[in-house]
C-alpha cells in the first residue's frame, strides 16, 4: 500500500476501488497495486470550491476506519497494511535519528562557542 500525492501518480493504473457518494466529504480511489488516491472537495473565499488532494496522513485517518472493509472486498489486506506503517516507521525513525544527530552536532557548536567565550 502506498499513497499516491498527484493525479499524474493515477495515469496507467488499474482501479479496484471507488468510493464516492454524493454527501461524503472526499473521493477515494485504490489502484489493484495498491494505491492510494484520495481527494476532497473545499470551498475557497469566493463559495467556489477548489479540490484539494489530501496528504498521506489525512488520507490514513479516514482510510483506518475502512480497513476491515477494505480486507473483505480483497482491495487492500491486513499485510498491505503492516507493510505500510512498518515502512512509515523505518522512516520516521530516520527522520528522528538524523534530526539527533543534527541537534548533538548543534549543541556541540554551541558549547564549543560559549566555552571559548567565558575562557578568555
């Protein structure tokens, strides 16, 4: 499972999986490999409405709730879905590890400049 974040991401893709009624609040999209395309409609300063692709995060709360569903229409299983959020956490303790690293390397400077400062 994956989250797809443009339209261009849709071009060549089998679907498997619409939803969209006329009151829900956003169109959900999932291609057979697993894609995930989710848009919503918004209304901007002029009572237009603009529609909006939503993020890999807004996408996920709304899609938590469907995944029983999903797995019994055979659109997206339960292994699809561990792969996922094993993936985002690969990622995200990445993301942790480098920001660390990064701060370290900051404090470090900082202390090198205020010891050389109050030594003199």
């Amino acid at each position: 499972m994956y989250f797809i974040e443009n339209q261009e991401g849709l071009i060549g893709k089998e679907i498997a999986y619409v939803w969209a009624n006329q009151f829900c609040e956003q169109t959900t999209i999932i291609t057979k490999d697993g894609g995930v395309f989710m848009v919503c409609q918004q209304s901007d300063w002029d009572d237009g409405y603009e529609t909006r692709i939503l993020y890999p995060h807004e996408a996920k709360k709304i899609l938590h709730p469907l995944k029983k569903d999903l797995h019994d229409k055979g659109v997206i299983d339960e292994t699809e879905w561990e792969e996922y959020e094993n993936e985002l956490k690969k990622k995200q303790d990445g993301e942790r590890e480098k920001y660390l690293k990064e701060k370290e390397e900051r404090d470090r400077q900082l202390y090198e400049e205020l010891r050389a400062k109050f030594e003199q």
